[in-house]
C-alpha cells in the first residue's frame, strides 16, 4: 500500500481524530525524550508526532522523520516549518542514512504493517539507535480484526479486502537478532 495521493489526504485526517492524538500521548510517555536528544522518527506521516518530538527535543536537539511516501513528508515539512530542529525526508526505512548508534530513541507508529522485511527494518532501527537508547514501536495485528455486518457475504467481502491492504501479520514478527545491546527487551506481547 502506497500512501500517496487520495490515501495520503485520507491518512492524515486520520492523524488528526480524536483516538490518534490520545495515541500520540501514550507514545510520547512511553519515548520519554529529553531537551538535546536526537530523535528518529520512520514512517512520520504527516508529521504530527514528529512536531511533538520537535518541541520535547527542544532546539538544541534533533528530530528527523522519515517516509517513504513523496506525498507525506511534504505534509509533515509544512507541520514542522518553524521548527528548525525538525528534518523531513524521503527514506526507506530499511536503509536510513544515518551513522550508526547516532539517536537515543526511535519510533515507529503504525508502519511496520506495511514493510515487507520487517526483520530489515528492525535491525536499521537496532543500527541507528543507541546502546541503551530506547525503541517505541507501535502497531496492529490487523489479522485479528472483524466487523459485526449485517449482511454476511458483503462482510466477508470487506474483511478479505481489509486483510489484504498490510503485507504482514504483526503476531509474526521476530525480534530475535537485533535488541541485545539497548537497555529494554523488546514486546513479546505481539508474538
Ligand atoms: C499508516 S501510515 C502511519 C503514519 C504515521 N506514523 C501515523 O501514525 O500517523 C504508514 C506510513 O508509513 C510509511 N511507510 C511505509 N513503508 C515505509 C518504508 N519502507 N519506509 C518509510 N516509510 C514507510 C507510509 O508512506 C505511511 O506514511
């Protein structure tokens, strides 16, 4: 699934309701960023979040947001403009320019559905991130959805096309290579 276009306008209304923001709340809690620290930020969307880790990195720190999509990191420069501390750019989370160890967190929100090689991605936010800097990760096991419809044969039918909209079914996941070296073992709640 390609966010871009229609999709793109789509995602961040979406970004913007009601339920989105009480989740950016607990994924800030839970990044715990202090003033000064360099902040990574794959799959940013719109930019909602990163301009939340742009004013708690304050302005003698760093926010970079990353999205493979053309469409969205457009969004998200014009949603960080004044902030001086926030970069934006195109960029496959699989292969991020960036040295290694070089953030003290990183965060994925709602991305990881749609990468094909998660293990790759995970190793480039082992690789990027600190020795004891922290990884928030947020993500649904859309296989596990299931509407209540009235009319069988039509649920069956959006059911089946939901599932297909995400490459990977999150409970697969494996972390088993990358975490050894950061301070928190991964979730296993998702397995
Ligand atoms: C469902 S949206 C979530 C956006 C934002 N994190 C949020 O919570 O509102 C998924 C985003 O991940 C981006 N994305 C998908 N695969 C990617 C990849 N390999 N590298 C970087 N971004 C990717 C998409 O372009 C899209 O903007």
């Amino acid at each position: 699934m390609e966010f871009v276009g229609e999709l793109a306008v789509v995602q961040q209304r979406l970004a913007a309701s009601r339920d989105l923001v009480a989740r950016r709340l607990a994924v800030l809690e839970a990044l715990a960023v202090a003033p000064g620290e360099q902040v990574l930020e794959a799959g940013c969307g719109s930019g909602l979040l990163l301009r939340e880790i742009g004013a708690a990195v304050g302005e003698q720190g760093l926010a970079i947001g990353i999205d493979m999509s053309p469409d969205q990191p457009t969004a998200a420069r014009s949603h960080c403009k004044d902030m001086t501390q926030v970069q934006v750019r195109v960029e496959d989370m699989r292969a991020v320019a960036a040295a290694d160890d070089l953030f003290d967190a990183t965060v994925y929100v709602q991305v990881l559905e749609y990468v094909p090689d998660v293990e790759t991605a995970v190793a480039e936010a082992a690789r990027v991130t600190k020795p004891g800097g922290r990884f928030v990760n947020v993500a649904t096991n859309w296989g596990s959805l299931w509407w209540a419809g009235g009319e069988a044969e039509l649920t069956a039918r959006m059911v089946s096309a939901w599932h297909g909209h995400h490459r990977i079914r999150t409970c697969r996941w494996c972390y088993r290579c990358c975490w050894s070296t950061l301070a928190s073992p991964p979730c296993t709640s998702a397995r």
